[in-house]
C-alpha cells in the first residue's frame, strides 16, 4: 500500500495511476490524515438471469381461490383498507 498526501498526487499522478494499474493501491491523505483510497478498478460479475427458473416448481392449492362471498365479506370488514386518521 502506497501513502502519498494530495499535493504529490497532483503532482504525479499519472504514476499513481500507473502504480495502481499494476495491482497497488494507494492512500491519499491531507495534514497526515487518510482521506482517500485509490484502488483498481475491478469489472462487477455480471450473473446471467435464466428466464422461467422456478417454472413447475410454485404450485397453488386447488382450492385457493375458491372462497364464499361471507367470505370476502368478512375479510374485507375485518381491517379497513383505507383507515381515517
């Protein structure tokens, strides 16, 4: 790990850079102080999405949506859906 402080980073920075594309990392710091890291720059793992991969694998109970209007009713009485404040 390379320390520079900000006014030797202005000055040189193309070999940081350089440092940094060789796998180093740098910390700038100001007054002593590190403020920032400089790291190489790493491309994100794009994950291929597969399309249809929980197909035939979520089933719904025959019955699931075979309810009563009393049914409904209730339920819908139970909590109102838009509660006056």
């Amino acid at each position: 790990m390379v320390h520079a402080n900000i006014y030797e980073a202005k000055t040189h920075l193309s070999k940081l850079i350089a440092q940094v594309e060789a796998g180093e990392e740098i910390v700038l710091s100001r007054s002593g102080k590190p403020v920032a890291r400089i790291i190489p720059w790493i491309e994100p793992v794009q994950s291929i999405r597969k399309l249809g991969a929980l197909a035939g694998k979520i089933e719904e109970a025959p019955d699931a949506w075979d309810f009563d209007q009393d049914d409904l009713s209730s339920l819908m009485a139970a909590e109102p859906l838009f509660p006056q404040t």
